[in-house]
C-alpha cells in the first residue's frame, strides 16, 4: 500500500477522509472498508497503539496534502475509504413501532449535510434519504462536519425521490414537509409512530413534487423579523422536537 494514490476521480465510491474524529469513527465502523491509513510520525503511534489491526502508514504533511489539498484541517491523519452511502431505501434497516426517518431536498452544500447528519445521530433519527440530483455523493466535506456521526447513520442516495417517498407511504409512513407556510405546529407530529420530515433548503425549499407528496407541512415558529433559518438548524430543531415525544 506504499505506492498509494489519489483514487480515480471516476470512482466515487472512494475517497480521502481526513480530521481525527472521522477517522477514528470510520475505522470502528463494522460496515465501513478502510482502503489504507496515512498519519504524520507524530499521529503514527497513537493510531498503532489504538488500532493495532490495521496498517499505518507514516507520511509527511505534503502527501497528505497532495492527497486532500491545503489548509484542511487533516490533524495528521487520512484514510482512504469506501463510501457507505446507500443506493435504495430498500438498503436501509427499518424497525417496527416507532420509526424516524429524515429527506433531504434541495440541499446541495455539503457542510449543511454533514451538520445535518450530525443533528440527526444526536436526536436518534438513524435514516436519511437524499436525491441523487444536485446532491454531492459522500465525501470528506460531509464525513469532517458530521465529525464522526456519518458512522452512526445509514444514507441512501436515491434516483427518484419521489418514489422514494411512495414506497415510505406503503410502509405506513407519514409524510411531514417542513414549510414557512405549513399549517401543522411541530407539536402535532410528535406522536406519529412512523414518520418522514422532508426538509428543503433555506432559499428554495422543496420542490413542487416534493412537497405535493407530503402528507401534511410543518411550520417551526420564528421570529417574523427573520426570513427563514439555514436548513442544518432547522434540521437540529425539528429532530430535537420529534426525540422529546
């Protein structure tokens, strides 16, 4: 594994991971394949010492750069790594009784994602559905800001989304779309044992289909000074909401 490089651009179900918490959270994932680890000497003995199964190689700073890029905050180690995206919600592990499940629409940024995955693993919603259009694929943006969460959640990139949707509904899910216009307080989904929150992005928010699909929309109270909230809060407030009931 000396000779490693950068993977093929073409091949996106790989990728350089980098940032301590997201590797260390990869590396104890069961699901999750580790292709090759890379640390700076100083890094180096810790991983041995605490991963002695795995083969760690000892690089300098510019591989590593040459790999992920400058100014990233790597904190000495990377990993290449398969993606454990999903490609059908058919994939996904439901249970019976109470069941959560997050969608995202419209939300393109993957910073917002990764923020979002992390809310989801910290309020218990352990499923989330993103479209395959205008949706990056699992990358090392999302792994660092979901800071070790994107371990802890199944996601499924799906081709149609609206479909996706159907399927939830014949499994006897709830459709609950988040909208500045819904009719529906956040208190009156709590109690729903299967449930689906689509959220959208703060600019364009769902699309029409999308939101024709939901079964009801949901509206969070806030001030009539501000316009709308970034998806990633809007995502932490209504998780937070739906793991009180």
């Amino acid at each position: 594994m000396k000779n490693q490089r950068k993977p093929n651009a073409s091949n996106k179900s790989q990728y350089y991971m980098y940032g301590n918490h997201a590797v260390h959270a990869a590396i104890q994932n069961k699901n999750r394949t580790i292709k090759q680890v890379y640390c700076l000497p100083k890094q180096a003995d810790e991983f041995k010492n605490q991963f002695k199964h795995l083969n760690i190689e000892i690089v300098q700073n510019d591989f590593i750069t040459k790999q992920i890029g400058k100014d990233l905050p790597h904190q000495g180690v990377i990993a290449l790594v398969d993606s454990v995206f999903k490609k059908n919600i058919e994939d996904l592990k439901f249970t019976t009784g109470k069941d959560r499940v997050a969608i995202l629409d419209q939300i393109s940024d993957p910073q917002n994602i990764g923020a979002i995955i992390r809310s989801a693993a910290a309020f218990g919603i352990t499923k989330i559905i993103l479209p395959s259009d205008n949706c990056p694929d699992e990358n090392a943006t999302i792994a660092k800001t979901a800071c070790g969460c994107l371990e802890l959640v199944q996601v499924a990139k799906v081709t149609n989304l609206k479909n996706s949707i159907e399927k939830l509904k014949k499994m006897n899910f709830w459709i609950a779309g988040l909208d500045g216009k819904g009719q529906e307080d956040t208190s009156n989904i709590t109690d729903i044992e299967k449930l689906a929150i689509i959220i959208g992005s703060e600019g364009k928010g769902m699309r029409r289909l999308t939101t024709e699909a939901c079964d009801f929309l949901v509206k969070i109270p806030i001030s009539e000074k501000v316009e709308s909230l970034n998806a990633s809060n809007a995502a932490g407030i209504i998780f937070y909401c739906l793991a009180r009931a």
